[in-house]
C-alpha cells in the first residue's frame, strides 16, 4: 500500500532561479527518511506559505520542496516512537515547509518531536482552520496575560485584523471577554470582523500614520502581525504597564519606535515565536484552543481548497486579499 503513488504539490527552482510548481505524483520512497508516516488530511495556507509559492523572499532553504507549514491527519507507521498507527496528529513550524518537506502532500514522514497529538474536541479540518496562525494567535494571548493584561484594564486592539492571524486573534480575546478594536485595510471585512467579537473597527491608514513619541493612551495590550509604523503607533498608545505582542511583518520588519512608551509608561514589547516554540508550551496552547476557541467561528473564519488552487492563492495572500484562513483537503 506504501508504494501507491500519491499526489504532492512540488516546489522547483528554474535556470533563473524562479520557483515553479507542480502537482506531482510521489510514492513514499520519494520522502524523506523521517520516523513517522502520516496520511496528510488537512494543510493550510498562511503568508509564509505564500512567500513560498510565489518565490518571495527566501523562504526555501532546499531544493525540490513540498511546501506546507502545517499538517493534520493520521500516522500511517509510528516507527519506534511513540506514535501508533491511526494516531490523529498535528504539526505547525520546526522549518517544514521551509527546510523539511510539508504539508501539500497526502502522504508526508516527519520526526515525532515535530508532532502534538490532536486536542481532543478539534477534527482535523478544524486544526487546520487553526493552523500556524492560529497557534501563534493563541500565543499572543498568552503573552498579553502573561503580561497582566485582563479585560478589566481596559480595551486591546489587534492589526491585520482580517488575516489569519488576526482573525483568530479577534476571536479568542473576544471570546475571554476583552473588548476588542481590530485594524483592517479592507471595509469590506467590517461585518466578518464584527462577527468574530470586534467592537470597534479601525482604519489601517490611520492606524499606519507616523505616530509621536507617546500618543494618547487608548489599549491596555495589543497584538501586532503588522509591524513598521503600524506596532510604533501600538506601542504609543498603550496603556501605563500595557503589553504589546509582537508576530509579524506584513508591512514591514522596521520598527522606527522610541523608548518613551518603555521608559514612561512601563510598557511591554513581547516577540512571540510559533516555529520553534518549546512542545510543552505548544501542547498547553493546542489544548487551550480546543477548549475556547468557539466552534462555529473555527467554521466561519475558513474556507476549503485543493492543492490545484494554491498558486493563486498564494498570490491572493501575499497581496493582502485573503480573509481569515484557507484549510486545504489533501484528500479531495
Ligand atoms: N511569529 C510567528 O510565529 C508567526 C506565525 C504566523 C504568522 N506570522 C506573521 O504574521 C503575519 C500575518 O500572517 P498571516 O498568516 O495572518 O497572514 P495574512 O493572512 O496574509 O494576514 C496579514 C494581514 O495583514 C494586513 N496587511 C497586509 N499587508 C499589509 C500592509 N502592507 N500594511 C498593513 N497591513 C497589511 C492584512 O489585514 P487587513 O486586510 O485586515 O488590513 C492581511 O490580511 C505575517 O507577517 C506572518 O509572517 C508570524
């Protein structure tokens, strides 16, 4: 039965070292020597995948690559380790994807170390409609609590609202009862956005404007996938003791901030990392989504697609244009 070919979608580079994908027919003895055989049933896309579709950046590190940060489904051949066979699993970051092979394949072998075991109370799907940004999500949440801010102390705001991160982010502080301002470039998601918890909508061009060293102090915590202006201005306007949690860059790795809102307002800059997060912490966050993230908002922030439809896609989301998160069906 392992040698039943299977599809995977292939990443090349050409002559002139433009990525080229596509879809190809692999057998196991095509994968890579890792422990665990998993039947892939579910990916997703996020902006790193993305990257990786389109030849952005330098986020593949070796050649041919079956992209895919992410992957749900169900182990074929444990090894040695402690998996079994029918083991349901999930796997965000350690570089697969970007250094290992991924998730756009229905069959992929990954190390046991790499793997969570599936939260009781999530399937597959719904793992996936989590995914890496909704793990780091939760994370940001974890962070901003880890830094003493509650919903009592006031509102928190999130930038990239409309993304996958920033979807999740909306949904899981809503849902522990803060009051929520989401940032968006895109009117057109006010409605979704409100439909996730936001109260307060946001523009990202005024959001985005060059901030002063200290602004007027509106959030008690925020979350920025965003960075540049955007996280300089987040920083202005926090709360005394306020944290900001910082993951992304989707306008800019800069930050051209100031100490002030360090050194008057004692306010917080926390980096959040889903990559290479420690299993322990990683676990306590899968496990914390399964049990608050609200089951029909995992069902309205994702839509389904093939593996054929995610060299537009991955367009779609390095232009800013894909809403929530994209779950792939390996199977269909
Ligand atoms: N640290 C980690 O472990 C980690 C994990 C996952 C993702 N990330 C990073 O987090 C960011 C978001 O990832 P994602 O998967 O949520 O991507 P995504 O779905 O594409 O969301 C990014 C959102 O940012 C906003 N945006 C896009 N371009 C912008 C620009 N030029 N200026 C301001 N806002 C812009 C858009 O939201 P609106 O349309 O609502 O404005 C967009 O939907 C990325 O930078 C990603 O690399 C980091």
């Amino acid at each position: 039965m392992t040698d039943t070919p299977f599809k995977a979608l292939v990443l090349r580079q050409d002559e002139d070292g433009k990525t080229q994908s596509a879809i190809e027919q692999l057998t196991t003895a095509d994968l890579p020597e890792e422990e665990v055989l998993v039947k892939v049933e579910y990916s997703s896309l996020n902006y790193k995948d993305g990257m990786a579709l389109t030849g952005t950046g330098k986020i593949v590190l070796t050649w041919p690559m079956v992209p895919g940060i992410d992957l749900a489904g169900t182990v074929v051949d444990g090894g040695d380790s402690q998996y079994k066979a029918g083991d349901p699993v999930v796997l965000t970051g350690w570089s697969v994807g970007e250094k290992y092979w991924g998730g756009y394949s229905q069959m992929q072998r990954v190390r046991p170390e790499w793997l969570v075991p599936l939260p009781e109370g999530l399937t597959t799907q719904q793992a996936m409609a989590v995914g890496t940004a909704g793990l780091t999500a939760m994370l940001c949440v974890m962070a901003l609590e880890e830094g003493g801010v509650t919903p009592d102390k006031g509102p928190v705001v999130v930038s990239g609202a409309a993304g996958g991160v920033g979807s999740t982010a909306v949904a899981l502080l809503a849902q522990r009862g803060f009051e929520v301002a989401a940032i968006t470039g895109r009117d057109s998601t006010h409605d979704y956005l409100r439909q996730l918890g936001a109260t307060q909508l946001l523009s990202r061009e005024e959001m985005a404007a060059r901030p002063r060293p200290l602004e007027k102090s509106r959030w008690a915590g925020a979350v920025d996938t965003v960075g540049g202006e955007m996280l300089a201005r987040l920083l202005a306007e926090c709360h005394y003791n306020g944290t900001v949690a910082a993951c992304g860059l989707a306008g800019d790795f800069k930050l051209p901030a100031t100490v002030m809102p360090f050194i008057l307002r004692n306010v917080r800059l926390q980096g959040v990392d889903s990559v290479m997060c420690p299993l322990e912490r990683r676990t306590r966050a899968w496990q914390r989504i399964a049990e608050e993230f609200p089951q029909d908002l995992l069902n309205a922030i994702n839509q389904v697609a093939t593996l054929e439809e995610l060299p537009e896609l991955g367009q779609q989301i390095v232009r800013g244009q894909v809403r929530g998160r994209v779950v792939v069906d390996l199977q269909a």
